[in-house]
C-alpha cells in the first residue's frame, strides 16, 4: 500500500493532479491507514501512470474519461491512432519553425 505523498514522488504526478483524477472518477484510494491518510494499491499507481500518458499526449480529462474503460480495445486504439496522427502533424509544423529559426540565426552572423 502506497501513500499519496509515495504515489506522487513514484509516479511524478502532483498531489493535486491525483485528486483532480479521483474527482473526475478516474482513480480512486483502495483505504485509508491508521493516520486516515489516502492508501493506493500498484494497480492504482499503474493507472495514474496511464492517465498521465493519455495527458501528456494530448488528451483532456473527459476523453481520457471515454477511452479508459472503454469495453472495446477498439475504441483505445482508435483514439491513439488520431492522437499520433495529430502530433506527426504538429512535428512538422515544428520542424518547419526550427528551420526558419536556424536560417534568422544564419543570417545573424
């Protein structure tokens, strides 16, 4: 059983991020120990991993409400699918700006 200060300093996640994810109904504490504080199990832990994946690709807290427990994998991976197909995109786009950067650079010197 892990603390919420230990899932937070495991996981990288903020306190406040964690309870935002138990508010949206995402995760929630298995128990409580003798001090009352908030206990996760590793599977808790696994998940707030997973929500911070979905974060960090780009999805908002209710898509990643969607697609979760989605029944079918299908729907998960559907939504990948889209979410990486957006970022290619927006690499180059950024791509494109590094190299406009580079040349104002160049022509700096």
């Amino acid at each position: 059983m892990l603390t919420l200060r230990e899932i937070c300093e495991l996981t990288g996640v903020s306190r406040r991020a964690v309870q935002g994810y138990e508010k949206a109904e995402l995760v929630s504490a298995i128990d409580r120990n003798e001090r009352g504080y908030l206990l996760y199990d590793e599977k808790s832990k696994e998940r707030i991993e997973l929500i911070r994946l979905f974060q960090q690709l780009g999805f908002t807290i209710k898509e990643i409400q969607m697609i979760i427990d989605a029944p079918e994998d299908d729907v998960l991976k559907a939504a990948l699918e889209a979410r990486v197909e957006k970022l290619n995109e927006e690499k180059l786009e950024i791509d494109v700006l590094i190299e406009k950067a580079y040349r104002l650079i160049e022509n700096l010197q």
